[in-house]
C-alpha cells in the first residue's frame, strides 16, 4: 500500500472510531453497518456505569439529589460524553440542573446547591498529593525464552 493509500485508510479508521464513540457516549447516529439494537445496549451499560462511577467518586450528589440521582444523571449524560474526569462531570452535571432548575423540590434544589457550593474536601486533595509522591513501580525485566530442548 502506498504511502497516500496508508494515510487515506488511517483517516478513515480514526472517522469511522469517532463515529462509533459518538454513537456510544455522545447521542450520535449509528454509523452505517452496526446494529442500532445492540448499540442501544451498550449505550446503557455505558451510561449506567458512568452514573455509578460519578456517584462514587462524589457521594454528596446522590445524597442530595435522592432517587431522582440516576434518572436525572442518565437523561443528562447522554448527550454529553465525558470530559475532564469524573469530579468535573459530577460538578457540570450539578451545574447543569440548576441552571435548569431542577430538581423542582426545594430541599433537595437546596442540598444540591450546598453541595456544589462547597469546597472539595481537604482528604481528596491530600490522597492527590500522596498519589503524586508514591514511586511509580519499575518496569519488570524481560526474561529471556529458554532455549528448545532439541539440539542443546
């Protein structure tokens, strides 16, 4: 393959990934080829692990927000793909419902305005710089493939 036709099929490729990745995490169309059911099902499984993922990493804002917590998270994140990492995404989905105004309830609007109101907790920028500091561990030597037993 020539040089051009290498670069024209590497373009394609990263096309067709970022159409599949839309398709999965953004609300994008099926690309052409893929089976809209089962795309469906993993759209899902991907949401609902992104909704489990954002309220461990920031248990405040189930506990504001209740019940309400998954349904409204799910109805948010589907169009919206991650960005920035799980505590930016519980902060930008916080954002985003109460400049909608939601929930409707005043008590948990109200606790989900505290919630974002608040500093990040000192024990999650501590963990951070312990994190930073902790050695990352050596790369494990390669050990050399014995030799066949034939002919030794």
């Amino acid at each position: 393959m020539s040089d051009s036709g290498l670069e024209q099929a590497r373009t394609r490729l990263a096309r067709d990934q970022a159409a599949l990745l839309a398709a999965l995490v953004a609300g994008g169309p099926p690309p052409r080829g893929f089976d809209r059911a089962q795309l469906d099902v993993q759209r899902r499984i991907l949401l609902a692990k992104r909704a489990d993922t954002v309220a461990r990493a920031a248990p405040g804002l189930p506990a504001a927000l209740g019940e309400e917590f998954r349904g409204l998270f799910l109805a948010y994140a589907r169009t919206r793909p991650l960005t920035g990492g799980y505590h930016r995404d519980a902060a930008a989905f916080a954002d985003h419902l109460l400049a909608a105004g939601l929930p409707r309830a005043p008590g948990p609007r109200r606790r989900l305005a505290d919630w974002r109101a608040a500093p990040r907790p000192p024990r999650s920028r501590l963990a951070a710089a312990v994190r930073a500091l902790r050695p990352r561990a050596a790369p494990r030597p390669v050990r050399p493939t014995p030799r066949s037993a034939k002919g030794t």
